[in-house]
C-alpha cells in the first residue's frame, strides 16, 4: 500500500475508432481513480494505432502502453494475452476493466487464469468501498457489482486478495464523458517479444457488419418478449414500433425463441437502452432484463399476468392480453393529431 | 486420424424462462420450482464433438464438475453418444469461482491426458460468464477458440473453425490440441437415442446405489450392485480433486479470489405508477397524455 494504485482499460477499436465501451470505461476509470487517488493507464494493442493513444488520453487516461506490432492485428487471443499478461505482472494494476465484447469475454478470462486475478463479468455499476471479512479490513476494494444467478438478486462481488481486481463492463452501461481535448499523457511503447507458441493460430477470414438496429441512440423502444408467442406474432410488436418511430427490442427469452435475432435483446447479456419511451410488452421482467432497460424516461408495461415483475418499475401498467392492446393502441395512435 | 475429444459440461438450473410462477412472494426465485438440466450450449459442445468422432473416428469423453446430482447430465450425455463420462465431486471445491473452477477442471483434464480436442459451451445459462473455457485454456497453456460455430475442417494436426459474433464472423485456422468454446447457433444437438437409453439408464455413481437398490433388492448389497454395473460398464468415474491431483488451497471459497460480499433482493418501488384499463378507452386516454407530456 502507499504506492500510486493504477486503474487500467483496456482499449479495443476498429477501423482506426476506439470502441464506444472502451471511452466509457476510461469515464468510469477516471472516475475511480479519482476516489483512490490513483491513475488511469489505457492499454493500447494492435498495428498503426499509435495516433489513438492522444483520444484515450482526452477521455481520462494518465498512461497509454502502447505495443505496436504486425502480429497483433487483426486482434488475436495469444498474441494479446502475451503483452497483456506480461504488462499486469510487470506493473501490478489494482483494477483492470475490459469491455464484455466478443474480444473483452475472449482475453479478460485468460488474463485473470494467467494471474490468478478474480473476474467479473458483465457489471452494471463499479464503485470504490471497505470491506470487513473475518476479522480483516480492505479499504477501497473495487464493489463489483451484477445481477447474479438468473434471479431477482444484485450479488456486490469483490477481489480482496488477489489483484488486478477485474470486471467485463457491457456498451452503454457506463455513461461516456465528453472528452477534455486538454488533457496531457504519457505513451509508453512496448516492444512485444513473441514466443513461436503464440501465433499458433491465424486468422483466415473476417467480416464484421455494422448493426442494423440502434438500440443505443433509440428514444423510443417497443420491447417483446416469451408472452409474444410466436415469431409470426412479433410482427405486432414491429407494427407498434413502426407507428412510434421506434427501434424494436426483445427480452432474452423472446431472442433465445428464435422471435429476434441477438442484436435486438435488451439486458445485462444484451444492450442497455436509455429511451424516452420503452413499451414492454409480454415481458415478465427478469432483473436480468430490467437492468438494461430500467433507466428509461418512461416505462409502459402490458402482461396478462397481474404479479409480472416488470410491473415493479412500470409507469404505466397495463393488464390485459398484447394480442388487443398493441391493436388498440396502434389504432389511437392513427388517429392521434401528432 | 482418429482425434480424443474431451467435453467439459455443467449442469445448471433452468434459469432460461423465469416467469411470474418461478418467483416467491419476496421477489426472489424460487430455485426448487426450475429443473436442473444439462447447460444448453454445453450440448451443442457435445454435439461438435460427437461429429468429429463420427466423421474421424477417435472418442469422447465428458467430464463435469458438481455435486453428486450432476451424474444425470452425464447420463444424458452416455445416451446422446459419449463414450466415457466422469464426474469430479468434492465437497472441498464447493463454492469455487470461475477461476477456481478453471483449476479443477485443468487437473482433471490433464488426469484424462491423451486428448486433441477439448470442446465447453460458449458460457452457462446461471452466470453467463463465458470465463470458464478460456480460463482452462490459459491453465493448459493451450489455443482457444472461442464462439466457435463450424469445423470447416479437420486434416492433420490442423483445425479451421468459423467463429460467429452477433455482428459478423471470422475464420480462423489453428493447431491442435486446442479448446473451443461452442455457440448454440453451431448445430441441432441429437436427441438421446432409445438404444443408448435403454443400455445406460442404469449407469450410477456410487452415492447412487442405495436409491437404486431399494428398487432392485435382488442385488441385496452395494458390493454385488457395484459389481454388477462394474461388469456392464455401468459404472460412472467419479474422482475426487485428490484424485486428480488438485491442491486444495486453490479450489473452493478459500482459493477463489472473487467474494461474494453480499446480495440484495431487488424490491423495485412502484413509485407513480399508473393502471391503464386494458380496453381502447384506455389504452386511448394513455396515448393522449403521453402526447400532452411530450413523450410522443
């Protein structure tokens, strides 16, 4: 203790753009680092990225390691985990943050397995505070906090002993603070030595497409889920959401149907949605799904079933059966003056 | 040539439709109303490996780690056509995180040894972590293929699998042995085959056997019922973590760097709530005062 505790991200980008949840996690790094009177130091991997590590800096970073190398584009699980693990055990981060995307819940795990850190996946809040535990006190441990065992429960998970302290955070949890164009750094550059066991694996081929839904940046967001039935029947629910000018949604029981595709699903395992508007309709209401959705402006529920969870955080409630009310509703909207 | 597969499978509890009914009056879940099953994705795993021994030939084993309860979803795995089942059981590592679990799972791997292949699902439906995988990777030293939805195939010592992503996909190719991690998207998992069911229903780990007995007490003794499965090849392994090899300071709530430093009840107050008659005078006044607040 007594030395500077760091907070790391880790920084994913693509096409030359760092990665929407990596500036968010660089906010919620600044902001921890903060309250402990630390720094935030950015990982930086890949090949020409060089000219990304000023941005991280705008967003709050102290440090940027920056390695720059061939091998690590397109991003690959060892070559990273090999820069990245050697970086951890070198400089010995407190806590070290990851997005919870394809690549994030590829490298955070075999990171933390490498050395013996514990790790969180998918939080919905960080925050600093003490903890007691038989008999022993640890000031300013990183609460990890996440919906847990597909119930009505947030578990406060944390890593007294054993360090970094690390947690996947999903895009759009966190909120993205405007950059201070300001701010000065430090890079520090890495040469990355690679072993021949690393580049076991190549990558042959690669598409990425953006998405067709934008769920994020939606004001209004008419959401389905298991009591919708059928895929046929979702229909309705892309009919309400045309007529609102709205995105579509689904809960994880409606996309795990077969309704929707992924892309759509709102929840601790899908998007978190900060809309005007959010129409939830046969959806129970797992917490799982009213993390990503609780922050709406407004929430309109309709579920046949009285007792639904979703109830809970409803604005307005609606019990009846979808299969008239999305009609009706549609129908007052048609004939709203809008 | 013929390939070892192995496949690391967890039974958990059915956790995908949490309903109204599954909730008690306090708002959390009842856990005793949702079955325990074989996790979903963990069957596709299954099924990716089945496929390679049917196509290459070689074997397949399925090694889980759980209470005694978890030899069900090893049946169910003899009956959908694995080879070889083991079950890891031991109170010591109850309560292990991922990584601790990762570390069990690692020692028993390397007990089973001769492998080329070791397939887990992409995560388990009561954490959704996806770490367990990739941690055993780590552990093992070994290549992971995480997302993995298609053997384009297998040839040598080579593997080229496509990857699946919600947004896009990557191919990649990689040496073996390696551990994949398998989406749900990957294939149809097969039903238990009738045949297989009848030959290994009786399959039982020993913590089975007085419940078994009591329905078959022609054998009279645990002894005459163990040599009985013995003979048949009835009997599930079951290794505890001495016995495969695991050093105890690292398993269970001891040697799991993540506390669970406590839980909460979410109890969400209904604050300005309003009911909403579900008929179209109703459902018309709502829209009509969401335009009038600016909401539409």
């Amino acid at each position: 203790m007594g030395e500077c505790r760091e907070v790391w991200v880790f920084i994913e980008h693509q096409d030359g753009r760092i990665a929407d949840v990596s500036l968010e996690l660089l906010t919620k790094a600044r902001e921890l680092a903060d309250r402990l009177q630390g720094a935030v130091a950015a990982l930086l991997l890949g090949h020409g990225v060089a000219e990304l590590a000023e941005i991280a800096i705008h967003h709050g970073a102290d440090v940027v390691f920056v390695a720059d190398h061939p091998e690590l584009t397109p991003y690959r699980t060892l070559p990273y985990a090999r820069v990245a693990i050697e970086l951890v055990r070198e400089y010995k981060p407190y806590i070290l943050l990851l997005g919870a995307t394809p690549v994030g819940r590829d490298l955070a795990p075999r990171i933390a397995s490498a050395c013996w850190a514990g790790l969180t996946a998918d939080c919905t809040a960080l925050q600093i505070g003490d903890v007691q535990r038989s008999g022993e006190t640890y000031t300013e441990l990183l609460y990890q906090i996440r919906p847990a065992f597909g119930g009505n429960v947030i578990a406060t998970i944390v890593n007294p002993e054993m360090h970094p302290q690390m947690a996947t955070v999903r895009e759009g949890v966190m909120q993205l603070g405007a950059p201070d164009p300001t701010r000065s750094g430090e890079v520090l550059t890495v040469e990355p030595q690679f072993e021949e066991g690393d580049l076991a694996l190549q990558v042959v081929d690669r598409s990425l497409r953006l998405p067709t839904c934008d769920l994020k940046g939606a004001s209004v967001i008419v959401a389905g889920g298991a009591g919708v039935g059928s895929k046929e029947n979702f229909g309705l629910i892309y009919d309400l959401a045309e007529v609102l000018g709205g995105e579509v949604a689904a809960s994880r029981a409606a996309v795990d149907a077969g309704f929707v595709s992924h892309e759509h699903q709102v929840g601790q395992t899908g998007t978190t949605v900060r809309p005007r508007l959010y129409v939830a309709c046969g959806i129970s209401g797992a917490v799982q799904h009213r993390a990503g959705m609780d922050q709406s402006s407004k929430i309109i529920a309709i579920n046949s079933d009285p007792n639904a969870p979703i109830f809970q955080i409803a604005h307005y409630k609606i019990v009846g059966d979808l299969n008239e009310v999305i009609p009706a509703m549609i129908d007052a909207l048609r004939g709203s003056p809008e | 040539m013929a390939y070892n597969c192995v496949v690391l499978a967890k039974q958990v509890p059915d956790t995908a439709n949490i309903s109204g009914k599954a909730m008690k009056e306090d708002g959390t879940v009842n856990r005793a109303a949702l079955a325990a099953i074989v996790n979903p994705e963990d069957l596709n795993a299954l099924e990716m490996a089945l496929q390679v021994k049917e196509r290459h030939g070689g074997n397949v084993t399925v090694l889980t780690m759980g209470p005694p309860r978890a030899a069900e979803i090893l049946r169910e795995a003899l009956y959908r056509g694995a080879d070889r089942v083991i079950l890891l059981t031991d109170r010591k590592t109850a309560g292990s995180d991922t990584l601790a679990t990762s570390y069990v799972l690692k020692c028993a791997v390397e007990k089973i040894g001769d492998y080329d292949l070791i397939f887990c699902g992409r995560q388990a439906i009561d954490g959704d972590t996806a770490q367990v995988g990739p941690q055993v990777a780590e552990k093992l030293g070994l290549p992971q293929i995480t997302y993995a939805e298609s053997i384009l195939s297998l040839d040598g010592r080579e593997i080229t699998v496509r990857r699946a992503f919600p947004l896009g996909s990557e191919t990649v190719k990689c040496r073996l042995p390696c551990l994949l991690t398998v989406v749900s998207s990957a294939n149809q998992p097969r039903p238990a085959s009738a045949r297989r069911t009848l030959a290994y229903k009786l399959a039982a780990i020993p913590q089975e056997y007085p419940a078994l007995l009591a329905r078959w007490p022609e054998f009279e003794t645990e002894e005459a019922l163990d040599l009985f499965l013995g003979e048949r090849g009835l009997r599930i392994s079951v290794w505890n973590g001495a016995d495969a090899g695991v050093d105890y300071d690292r398993v269970g709530l001891g040697g799991s760097p993540t506390k669970v430093l406590n839980v909460n009840y979410v109890v969400l107050g209904a604050s300005e709530s309003k009911e909403v008659d579900a008929t179209k005078e109703g459902v018309a006044a709502l829209i009509d005062e969401l335009v009038k607040d600016y909401t539409l």
